[in-house]
C-alpha cells in the first residue's frame, strides 16, 4: 500500500483516484493502527493529507489541461 521513497518518505502507491474514498480511508486506517505513539499518528495523517493534496493537484491540472 505504501512505498518508501528515496528519502525515507512515503507516498500512496495504486491510490491515485481521488474519488475512491474507501481506498484513502483504509489507508488512513492502516496507518493509525500501526502508529507507536500519538506523535507518530500525527506525523503518519500530516503524510496521508499532503499525499492526498498531491493527487487531487495533479487531477486538478490534468482536466484543466484535457479542457
């Protein structure tokens, strides 16, 4: 579900739709439940939300550019 990146950080990999919100849902989900500490849980949604930022951006720029 998550790849790690060169950087250590992680992105969505197979969830690019942004409209399939059970997908994004379970992502979260998953992600809670293997977070250590409430810190940790910040850090893991703070990567889900700018992931998720991400892939309606690049929606959002794509139809523009198929208009």
């Amino acid at each position: 579900m998550w790849e790690e990146t060169h950087e250590g950080q992680k992105n969505v990999s197979g969830y690019g739709d942004s409209r399939d919100g059970m997908k994004w849902v379970e992502v979260f989900v998953q992600e809670m439940m293997h977070a250590s500490n409430i810190e940790d849980a910040r850090r893991r949604a703070s990567r889900i939300l700018e992931t998720f930022e991400q892939v309606i951006s690049e929606q959002t720029r794509v139809s523009k550019e198929v208009v």
